[in-house]
C-alpha cells in the first residue's frame, strides 16, 4: 500500500468506525435556514454552534443588497482584481472595511484563510522571524510555514514566552507577532495591551485575526483593540467575513502602503478571482447593519452571560470569557460525539470538535449562541446540554 492510500484508508475507518455508531456529525446537508434553526432532511434543528454571532443571515437588507448587486453585476467577475476582475463594489467594500475598522485601507481576498496565507507569507522573508500563538488558527500556521521565515510557536497566551522569543531574535530580523483576537475553539481572549507593550519593545509587528471578534467585542462590534480601549495598537488586522458579516471572503486591514503593496504582491490576490459582486454587496450592508443595530451586540452578550452562567451553576466546566464560542472539554472524542448524539436527538444542532482542528485528548462540543437565538432558546440549549454532560461523562470516567 502506497503511502497515499494508507493515508486515505486511515481516514475513512475513523470515519466509517464513528459513522457506524451513529456517531457522525460533519457535512450535514442544510436545506434551510430560519434565524437561529435549520433545516436538515426535512427536520427543524435549533444551531448551537453557527458562527453567525449577530444572527445577520437572511437580514433583509443585506439580502436586498445581495440581490441589486447580482442583477447589476451578475454571478462572477472577469477573473482576477489586478486585470479585468475589478468592480467599484469591491472599491467601495475596501473603503467601508477600512472605515469600520479605523485603518487607512483594506485588502479583501476570497476567503478568510486565504487572507492570512496570502498576507503573512507577502510580508516575511526568510531571514525574518514570526512568533504565534499555538492555538492560532490553521490558516495563520499556513501562512508562517509557507513564508519560509523562522517560525516560533509559543505557549497559549504566554506573554512572557512571546518576550523570550522576540528577544532571541538575530538582531537583522524583521519580527512579525500573529494572533487570534478570540481564540477560536476556545473562546479565550489574547491578552492584547500586554502583547502590543512587549512588540513595541522589541520593534514587532503586529498582526491580529479579527474573525471571533469583529462584530463581537468592543464598542458596536468594532473589535478588540476597542474592547481593550487601545487605538492604533495593531499594525495588521485581519478577519474572515463569514462569521459575524454574513458573507464570504477574508481582509486585510492597516496603512495604505501596506495594502498597496498587498495588492501587488500577494500572491492570492494577484493570481485568484475576484470575491462575487453579491458578496461584496452583502459586506458593505451587513457593516451598515452592524453600525446601525448595536442592540444585536448587546443580545449577543446577554445570551453569553446567561448560557455560560447557566452552564456554571450546572457544574459544567466552563469559563466566563465575553465571547460566544463555549467549548465544553470532553476530553475523548467518543464523549464529545456521545453528547452530540444526545443533543441532535433533542433537536439541537451541535458539533463535536476532535483532533487535529483541537489538540489531541481535548475533544470538545464547540457551543454558541447567538443573537438570532430567544432567551428561551438559549436556556433550552443548556438544559439539555447539561442534561447530556450528566448522562455521558460519568460513564466515561467509570469507563
Ligand atoms: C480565527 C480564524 N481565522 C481564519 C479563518 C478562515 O476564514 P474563512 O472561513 O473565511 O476562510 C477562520 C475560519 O474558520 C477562523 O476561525
């Protein structure tokens, strides 16, 4: 057997052996959304874990922009921003980005992981050194291996490991830091104001992934240098636009010199389409919708407080992070899917989160609410949530 086959076959028995237990949660076909419920095979099921954090899919407006765009434009671009793929929409949605965000200028690539492969690996050369977080995203991770830069990965929010790092770097280094904002299996925060301090020190750039925050933490969903009350304390920001905005695509946000040079030297930009006209449309709304709509935030983070409250006093181990990613640590992957076995019979639409998106022996049920939920919905969830933590994880440890 071939190294590729072996490969290949050591991933389907995992999915087969979990598929014939009943135990398989991934691709599930949604046929309809409904605010905060799907439809899948004809069955209604209320989404604990949508990153739709504002509940922003299916916003009239934003829909009805969609819509002007696709009759105006059509369905695609002429292939790819820097030749004839450029439309005064994608102008427009750089500009209300870069309003949003406080930046100069922004740079939108076609996907969230593109952005951040695409801009990491621009910007750093191989004499260079770049220091993560090792629980940044995938995207990120890519980004730092491709570049061929020296690549540190210090300990989850250790801001003393990222000082180390950065002080034993060659003096002719340029340093790039790049971290999650909200990290996304976790729900945590970076600890920002310490972090901007130590690359100040040490002439760092900086870079944050914005994708848990925007429209999450700080005044109107700006994100977390708001949160912190920090202005001008990142040097790139980035996020995914599919999450909070209901869209696609990912940005780049900083100086205008920065996204200049973006624009003609990263290679996802120069060698990729264009995002659809529909979707740029449906950015620059969903950026109107949030500045013009701060009670979704505010919903937001009453439903957090009440879920993980609810979740505490059932004895659940569960943090008070002000995000709305609730991971719920099995530890095992059969107990994560056990729960969400329990949970989809109840109707309650939630994933479990195994090795390798989580490290391996801290499988998860990855929870969210969001603003699209009631109050009602909200305590349904944990009720049964921790009427399934009950039932499966005692047999775990007794197993
Ligand atoms: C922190 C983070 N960064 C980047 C991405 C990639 O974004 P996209 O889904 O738009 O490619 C994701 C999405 O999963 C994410 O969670």
């Amino acid at each position: 057997m071939s190294a590729f086959e072996r490969r290949i076959k050591e991933y389907a028995d995992r999915a087969a052996a979990v598929q014939g237990e009943g135990l398989y949660f991934y691709l599930q076909p949604v046929e309809a959304v409904d605010g905060a419920w799907a439809t899948v095979d004809g069955r209604r099921k209320l989404l604990a874990s949508s990153y739709s954090y504002l509940g922003l899919i299916g916003h009239p407006a934003i829909a009805a922009a969609a819509h002007d765009a696709l009759a105006r434009y059509g369905t695609g671009t002429h292939g790819v921003r820097l030749l004839a793929g450029n439309t005064d929409l994608h102008d427009r949605m750089e500009a209300r980005i870069a309003a949003f965000t406080g930046s100069e200028a922004s740079v939108v690539y076609s996907s969230g992981y593109l952005a951040n492969v695409a801009a990491i690996s621009a910007l750093l050369g191989r004499d260079d050194v770049v220091v993560c977080d090792k629980l940044d995203h995938a995207s990120i991770v890519d980004g730092c291996l491709l570049s061929g830069a020296q690549f540190v990965r210090v300990a989850h929010n250790d801001i003393a490991a990222f000082e180390r790092a950065l002080r034993r770097a060659p003096a002719r280094a340029s340093r790039l830091v790049v971290v999650d904002a909200v990290f996304s299996m976790d729900g945590d925060l970076i600890d920002l104001p310490a972090l901007v301090e130590v690359c100040r020190r040490h002439g760092a750039w900086l870079m944050v992934d914005e994708s848990h925050s925007l429209g999450v933490l700080g005044e109107r969903g700006r994100g977390i240098e708001s949160h912190f009350g920090l202005r001008d304390a990142v040097d790139v920001r980035m996020s995914s636009l599919s999450k909070s905005v209901p869209s696609a695509g990912g940005y780049i946000a900083g100086s205008a010199r920065l996204v200049a040079y973006l624009k003609h030297a990263s290679r996802a930009f120069v060698f990729s389409a264009a995002l659809p006209p529909a979707s740029a449309a449906a950015v620059i709304a969903a950026l109107d919708v949030i500045e013009a709509e701060p009670q979704r935030v505010a919903r937001l983070h009453d439903h957090v407080r009440r879920f993980r409250a609810a979740l505490q006093a059932a004895g659940l181990p569960v943090r008070s992070d002000p995000t709305p990613i609730v991971p719920v640590i099995t530890g095992d992957d059969e107990g994560a899917m056990r729960i969400a076995r329990y949970l989809d019979d109840r109707d309650i639409f939630a994933l479990p989160i195994v090795s390798p998106a989580v490290p391996p022996r801290t499988s998860r049920l990855r929870m969210t609410v969001t603003a699209a939920h009631t109050r009602e919905e909200v305590d349904r969830i944990a009720a049964a949530l921790s009427a399934a933590w009950r039932e499966v994880t005692p047999a775990l440890t007794e197993g």
